[in-house]
C-alpha cells in the first residue's frame, strides 16, 4: 500500500465504509492506528465497522450454508452436502482469518493504548472477535476461544468499573457478554441477571449523562430492553 498522511487514511476509510470494501477499509484503519498511544471516538468507530462488518459477512454467510446444509441431510442430498461443505470450508477460514487479524491488531493497540474507555472498547473488541469464532467452532477448539472470549470480557468489566454507569462503552461492553453468555454459554439466567442489572444501572444515571453520552446510552439500553423481552 502506498504511503498516505492520517487526513488521507481517513478519508479512504470512509470511502471504502461508504463502497462495502469492507476489507480494503481494515488495512487504511490499522494504517492510521497502529503506533498511537490514544484513539479519538471516531477512530474507534472506523476499527468496530470495519472488522465488524468483513466478519460479518461472513458469519451470515455461514448461517444460510448451515441452514441449507440441514435442509440437504434430510432429503439425503449426499453430493450437495459435500459441495456445501468444502464451500462452508473456505468461508470458515476467511472468517478465522479475520477474526485473527482483529485480534492481533487489538493486542498492538493494548501496547500502546492507556485510556480507560479505550482500553475497555479494545478488551470488550478482543473478546467478541474470540465469541464470533467460537461460535462456528467444534471440540476443544470452541472451548478454548470461549474460555477467551469470557476472559477478556471479565477483564474490560473489570476495568469499565473506573466508568460512568451510562457510559456508552460500559452499556456496550455488558449488552455483548449478557448475549454470549445467553447465546454461546448457554447461561440463560446469568445472561438476564446481567442484562437487567446493566439496563437498570444506566437507566438510573440516564438524566445525569452528558449530552455527547445520552443519545447512544439511550439506544444501547433499549437493546437491553428487547432482548430481555425476548428472553424472559
């Protein structure tokens, strides 16, 4: 890639945002970041929809292989499932691949990167690309990244404590372990205890948040709020 000054990077991110080259757009975001020993909220924002976005894609793509593979078995379509499953294959090692990238970026952010609310969005980040993978694992592999996945939200909990209840990347950070608790772990009432607790905590400091906060904390609490209507 060719040399570019951070106003450049920035504006390529966008533009790769903006054309779904979601892929293109990590490189220019982790050319801006990498090395700095603070990232702006927009900045975050970039590195979240990039990776977020690239996996994405690829976590949908496997949910409607999966899909079409259980409808394929029990019609016995044999030589569908093996085409499926070599397709399945590929996809599964581009997401792994990612999920990789995201977190050995987040481990070179950590070195550099000493702000609180960002140390947690980072922490929460490394926990939920280890979730996303683990989540199409199998065997002592799914075991081993749920156990990091868990890790790491404990540690950004840990350290989101030293936040503002209503803090957008506390709400955040315990919105993401409720599900994986939910969703991966299987640990329905924890999941709501924790869900609940979350939803009332920043609800209660809701008209106390800054004006910069109220919006976003107001979204993530009602997330809060459907998913324990659908899980109660």
């Amino acid at each position: 890639m060719m040399d570019f000054h951070k106003e450049e990077l920035l504006y390529l991110a966008r533009i790769a945002e903006q054309g779904e080259r979601y892929d293109e757009m990590i490189q220019f975001v982790k050319d801006l970041i990498i090395g700095q020993t603070d990232m702006s909220s927009q900045e975050r924002n970039l590195l979240s929809v990039a990776f977020k976005n690239a996996v994405g894609k690829r976590r949908s793509s496997l949910r409607i292989i999966d899909n079409y593979s259980i409808r394929d078995e029990k019609k016995n379509i044999a030589t569908k499932k093996i085409y499926l499953s070599k397709y399945r294959m590929q996809i599964d090692t581009e997401l792994k691949f990612l999920c990789n990238d995201a977190i050995e970026t987040i481990n070179n952010l950590l070195e550099t990167i000493e702000d609180v609310e960002n140390r947690v969005f980072l922490f929460k980040m490394k926990a939920d690309y280890y979730r996303y993978m683990c989540e199409y694992d199998r065997g002592e592999i799914k075991d081993a990244n749920c156990d990091k996945a868990q890790e790491y939200y404990e540690k950004a909990t840990e350290i989101s404590k030293q936040l503002s209840e209503v803090n957008p990347i506390r709400l955040g950070l315990m919105l993401n372990f409720s599900v994986f608790y939910y969703e991966v772990k299987n640990e329905k009432d924890t999941a709501c205890d924790m869900a609940r607790k979350a939803f009332d905590e920043g609800l209660t400091e809701l008209d106390n948040a800054n004006e910069s906060y109220y919006k976003e904390a107001t979204m993530i609490l009602q997330l809060f709020r459907d998913n324990l209507s659908l899980w109660t």
